[in-house]
C-alpha cells in the first residue's frame, strides 16, 4: 500500500492560507467590478498604508513568507524592508500594549486603539516610499486586501475608503457592498492553530521570533 504524503504544519497553514486568500480575490474582483469607475484604488494611492494596525498571527506568517521569497529575489529590497521594520518597531516599543520581546498585543480593545491612534501617521514599512509600492504585496495582510470597497461583518455595514464612491447614488454603494469570508476560514485556522495573538507589521517582520507553526 501506498504511504501518505506528509504534510508539514507550515504547508499545511500555507495550503489554507491560499484558499483563504483566493477567496479574498474573488470576493474583492466582484465588488471592483460593480463599482467600476468609483474605484479609485491602484498604485501609488497609499492613504491606506498610513498608520499602525493589529494583525493576526496568520498575516504574521504571510508577511514573514513574503520577506523570505523577496530576500531571494531582491536582497537589497528585503534589507530596506527589514531595516525599516526594525526602525519602526524600536519607536513603538516604548508603548506597545504588549510583550515587547514576542510582540504580541493585548486583549485590551482600549489600550489597542489608543496605540494605533497615536502613531496613525506612521508609514507602513513595507510601503516603498519613493513610489508608493507595497514591496510584499502578495503576502499582504487580509486587513490590507479588503479596504476600499464597502463590506459587511455581520449585522454591521462598514463604509468604503472616502477616496471611493464620489459622486455615487447610495443604491450603488450598497450594490457593491461585499461579505468577505463567509465561511469564517480565517477564524477556523486561527482555532487550529490554538488562537496565537495579534501583532502589529514592524513587530512581525523585525522580531526573529518563531513562525505561529512549528518551522520546516
């Protein structure tokens, strides 16, 4: 008979991971194509790379992915990268609501949202600044992927990016308004994976700390 394939835990995250990330794909292209022209997201509109923000332990994983296969392609890019992570991160150190070795936030809805807000005029270190490029934009954070288009969470209908819907009829935001993750794959992995903290970018692409799965 025939062996099993092995799966290690990091191709088995990042199997799921792509399943989770094409269903963003999906979900996005639908949107962008009923808003047609109120779109105005594309390269260099980089007000949604401004400011801090939590991210799961699985963006975590993707960014830290990300960065490996840049370092491949671009060494001198992936330095830069790391070089302003490690930068951004010793200035949010001193007041980061968390473990300030492992960068993991606190439950603290409070304390988060006075951390992002005191440094929303920070760059994220990814955003290339002299031509407004994300530099790891395939491994993105899901935060990252959805911003822009009108979306729903629950009984909840968040509004698009201001940038977006100018001019347009409230009949047509609403026909553009999508539901991203249905199925809530995101929150199934995080419970396979025994629920890891959140991070913030600069902190998971500065640390040497371990991946959120055993490494191969």
């Amino acid at each position: 008979m025939a062996q099993r394939k092995k799966t290690s835990p990091s191709h088995w995250l990042e199997e799921l991971d792509q399943k989770l990330l094409e269903s963003y794909r999906q979900t996005w292209e639908t949107g962008a194509a009923v808003a047609g022209p109120y779109l105005a997201c594309g390269l260099g509109c980089t007000e949604c790379c401004v400011g801090v923000f939590e991210i799961t332990a699985l963006d975590a994983f993707r960014l830290r992915r990300g960065l490996a296969v840049l370092a491949t392609r671009d060494p001198q890019l992936a330095s830069e990268v790391r070089a302003r992570a490690q930068q951004q991160w010793r200035l949010l150190q001193e007041h980061f609501p968390g473990d300030k070795t492992s960068g993991a936030l606190v439950a603290s809805d409070d304390a988060r949202e006075a951390f992002c807000q005191a440094f929303a005029s920070l760059p994220c270190p990814v955003l290339q600044p002299s031509t407004g490029r994300c530099l790891l934009y395939e491994a993105r954070p899901l935060a990252c992927r959805s911003f822009g288009l009108p979306c729903r969470w629950g009984t909840e209908v968040l509004p698009p990016c201001h940038l977006n819907f100018r001019g347009a009829r409230p009949e047509e935001v609403a026909a553009a308004t999508v539901l991203w993750d249905p199925q809530d794959l995101e929150g199934a992995i995080l419970h396979a994976l025994g629920h890891p903290p959140d991070t913030v970018v600069a902190a998971a692409l500065s640390l040497d700390a371990d991946d959120v799965v055993s490494r191969e």
